[in-house]
C-alpha cells in the first residue's frame, strides 16, 4: 500500500518494526497502551475491502445513464446501491 501521507521509516523504526515481525504476540509489551474501553465512536470496516468479482451486467439505458450523469464511479454506486439493499434485507452473508 503507498500513500503520499505516510512518511517513510527511518532504520530504527524499520529495524523495530522487523524484530517485532519476527516475535509472537503474547512476546510483544504493550502494557504502555492504554486499555480502550468505550468503542462508541470506532469506524467499523473502514480498513475492509471484500474481494471484488468481475461480471457483465445488463442494465436499462436510463438505469445506467442516471448512473452515470452522477459523475466518476457508477460501478462503486451500483455496488453501494446493491449492498444497502442486501443489508436492508438482512442479508450480508451467503
């Protein structure tokens, strides 16, 4: 994953970051981080991305130029769109 953001390692951190890759959990200190107790405010998913298929689709002319008059990413919408139904449903897993 690259991102303008993200500034690059120095070695110690990289060097830090490779030993800690190489020890267990349970090996790992983290008694200096606090225990989180109140999780109201946690985004849930915001790092998940499923898995994406390929298909070919046969939509109506005006379904899909509604689509498309939004601007960029008529796929990403009709996905959107699709989930909150399956969602409404009750439905998010096969």
């Amino acid at each position: 994953m690259k991102s303008k953001n993200i500034p690059k390692l120095n070695k110690a951190q990289a060097d830090e970051i490779g030993a800690l890759k190489h020890m267990r959990g349970r090996e790992i200190d983290t008694t200096d981080i606090p225990e989180r107790l109140d999780w109201s405010k946690a985004l849930v998913g915001k790092f998940y991305r499923p898995l994406k298929k390929p298909l070919t689709i046969r939509l109506d002319a005006d379904v899909l130029a509604w689509l498309k008059g939004q601007g960029r990413g008529y796929q990403t919408r009709i996905n959107g769109l699709l989930r909150s139904e399956m969602e409404r449903a009750g439905s998010t897993r096969i």
